[in-house]
C-alpha cells in the first residue's frame, strides 16, 4: 500500500491552538458587538439545493460555487455566502420569526476562486442583517455598527465608502445605457484593479460606444448623494458616528445583483488588501425565493482579511493564548489518586486545568506547560499529600509556595 501524503488543499487551511486564539478574539469581539446591537444568533446549514444558490448574486459569482450531486443524484453546492442562505430561512419561516429581524451568523463559506492574499476558497464570513424595515435608520444602524466594530478592533485607518445602486443605475441611464446594465456595472467595479483604461476597454468589448463610456466617467465626477443616503449620513450623525469615519463614493458598485439600495464597504489604507467588508440593502432577494416580500439591509465582515491585518499590524492586544491556568503535575502511583481528586475539585470550581497523564520528570512536566502557556504548576508528593496540601508554582515569576486547597482557588480565580 503506497503511504498518503499529508497536505491542504489549495486555498484551505489549518488552524493550530495559536492562530485560534487571535481568530477567536475576532469573533468574540464581534458577538459582543453584534448582541449589544439587538442581533441574535442564526445557522444554516453547509450545504444547500442549487436552485436555492444560482442565480442570486450574479452570473460571475454562479461560476464560483462548488455545485455537484450527491449520492440522491440531487444538484447541491456549497453555500457561497451567508445572505442566500438565510434569505432562504426568512422564505420557510417567515410565520415564526418576528419581523423586524435582526440576525448574526458566523460560519465558513466555500468559493472557488483564484488564491491570492486574504483570499482563500474556505473561509469564514461574519454577517448581520437587519430584516422587515426599509427605514434608513436600520442602514445607518448597520453602518454605526461597522465603524464600533473598526474602533473595537483597533483599526484607526478604516473609511466606510458608502453608496447607491439607484444612483449607480442613474448614472447609466444618463449615459444611453439601459440594457444589461449589471454587466456594466461589474466592470467599474473592476476600477481599483486594472485602472480606468482597462475599464474603458472591457466596457467596450461589452458593446458599449465611446460616448456611453465618456458620459459614464462623466456622469460619475459629478455624482451627488441621493435624498435616501442624505438621511442616512444624518442618522449617522444623531448616532455620533465621525464624519471622518465614511465617504460618499459614487464608483462604489458591491458585485451582488441583488442590491437595491444603499451599498457600504469599509476598507484599510495599511495594510494594502482592499475591503475587510461589504454589504447593503436587499428587498427583493427573499420574494425571489419563494417568500414574502421582505426588506432587508446587511453586511459581512470579510473575516479572514480582519484577522490577516490584525496580525500583520500587530493589533493584537495581550491575551493569554492559553486559557488553561494550572498543570497539575504527576508523580507516579503514590500520589495518583491526591492528583486526580485534586483535578476534578478545580473543574468543578470551574478553574480550566489539566493533568499530566505519564510520571516524568518535573522539568519536562514544567517545559511541557511553558509551552502550553500554562500559568501555574500544582505538585503533590508525598509530603504535601500526607499533609494535605499543595506546591503551587508560578512559572512566570518561578516563585513557589504551600498553600491548601482554599487558598489554591483563591489564587486562581
């Protein structure tokens, strides 16, 4: 038999105990945020019908799923985002879930796409949404949100650009444009990548005169916000959000066909990677599942870009990467049953601890526990146990002193 061997697949990863304690910040950072803002936790499933995935967003994102059949030779894929999904739970169960609705999901979403930096085929996304209300309070709301989250996570230099797809359609009407008017706008979506001839020529390639195109870059110089986003920039400002903190930016596009309305993203200047995040109002997406007509405004943190400029800016603030504070250290059969009672008392003073299970030396048990970024050492001999106590050690200052069981949870809490 030929030995396997082990490796990731592209665009996949492997998370060990220290990358999980930043992106485990990042999450419960975010949940505290999103909870003191009313949203309450929702889950979808991995997998759903293909019908339910295609056709939602846009041609170029249906050519990114990961669609197959499964052994009932039905047509499923893996989710690509979190708005379908739960569009799709608003459409089931609409006469159960109290409207207006305000959700958070966390979960991986698949995309198979190419690899790049902060781009990967598995990843998680962070969403909330808002459902059941066109009121520009709940999009000023999410925007409010987006700007408490940057602050919370120590991004000093993230801008929120906000726009509108009525303006962006505008513009093309304006322009001579009525037809295919999604596919134009994909390619000013492309302005930050390839510049603005590249778009010029893509434009034209899409049958597109000139005169269209010059009246487009045109039209957009001199764009000004709608009535809508006015009310939104003055909730922004009852909700004493900086006005330092967003910009109106009329090339904003957001590649998802199915927004109608405002269109946010929010962005760092360092490091160089575009969006930690985007979304916008929706109100026709769950009709077209099948549901009521259901309003709806949302946005994504782009998780793995927050957690990627975290760690390149050093935003990190001091945390214990392990949470385990006490090793209790194992010095054979004679002191066994002292160590395992000891183990079961600590938990159920909810002190998270471990035991270790061979008798070795105690400056292996020691380096073992450094490396754990363990705090403490608990040592029962012979001694301590024949006079019911405990050797606790500090291994960060390396002191060391008897105390009793008491005294040892008064330490540790």
């Amino acid at each position: 038999m030929n030995q396997i061997k082990p490796q990731t697949l592209k665009g996949f990863r492997d998370f060990l105990p220290k990358e999980m304690a930043v992106r485990n910040y990042v999450k419960n950072t975010l949940i505290e945020i999103f909870e003191n803002y009313g949203f309450q936790p929702l889950e979808t499933p991995a997998l759903e019908y293909a019908s339910v995935l295609k056709g939602k967003s846009s041609a170029e994102t249906d050519k990114l799923g990961y669609f197959f059949k499964d052994n009932g030779d039905r047509d499923i894929g893996l989710r690509y985002d979190l708005t379908v999904p739960t569009a799709k739970v608003l459409a089931i169960y609409n006469n159960e879930i109290q409207l207006p609705f305000k959700r958070y999901q966390i979960q991986p979403v698949w995309r198979a796409e190419n690899t790049q930096r902060g781009r990967y085929r598995e990843f998680v996304q962070c969403d909330i949404d808002i459902f059941g209300t066109t009121s520009s309070i709940a999009d000023a709301e999410i925007i409010s949100l987006i700007y408490i989250g940057t602050q919370k996570l120590n991004f000093k230099n993230a801008i929120i650009k906000i726009n509108s797809r009525p303006i962006l359609f505008d513009i093309l009407s304006k322009s001579g444009i009525q037809n295919n008017q999604n596919s134009v706008l994909q390619s000013i979506d492309k302005l930050d990548k390839i510049g603005e001839d590249g778009v010029k020529k893509e434009l034209i390639t899409k049958g597109l005169s000139n005169l269209q195109i010059d009246n487009i870059f045109k039209y957009i110089k001199v764009a000004q916000p709608d009535d809508n986003l006015k009310q939104v920039f003055a909730n922004l400002k009852a909700l004493n959000i900086p006005d330092s903190a967003y910009i109106f930016d009329p090339t904003l596009i957001r590649g998802c066909d199915y927004y109608t309305g405002t269109i946010f993203e929010v962005c760092v200047t360092e490091p160089k990677m575009g969006a930690i995040g985007g979304g916008g109002r929706y109100d026709n997406l769950i009709s077209t599942l099948g549901g009521p007509q259901i309003p709806a405004v949302g946005f994504a943190f782009g998780f793995e870009r927050v957690v990627d400029v975290i760690q390149e800016l050093n935003l990190l603030p001091k945390i214990n990467e392990s949470k385990i504070k006490i090793l209790v250290a194992n010095f054979g059969p004679e002191t066994e049953t002292n160590i395992l009672n000891l183990i079961s008392k600590l938990r159920d003073q909810n002190i998270s601890s471990i035991i270790y299970p061979e008798a070795e030396k105690l400056g292996k048990q020691i380096k073992y526990a450094d490396n754990m970024g363990i705090s403490y050492l608990a040592i029962i001999g012979t001694n301590e146990a024949k006079n019911n106590q405990i050797m606790l050690k500090n291994l960060k200052t390396t002191e060391q002193k008897l105390v009793n069981f008491e005294e040892l949870i008064k330490m540790l809490k």
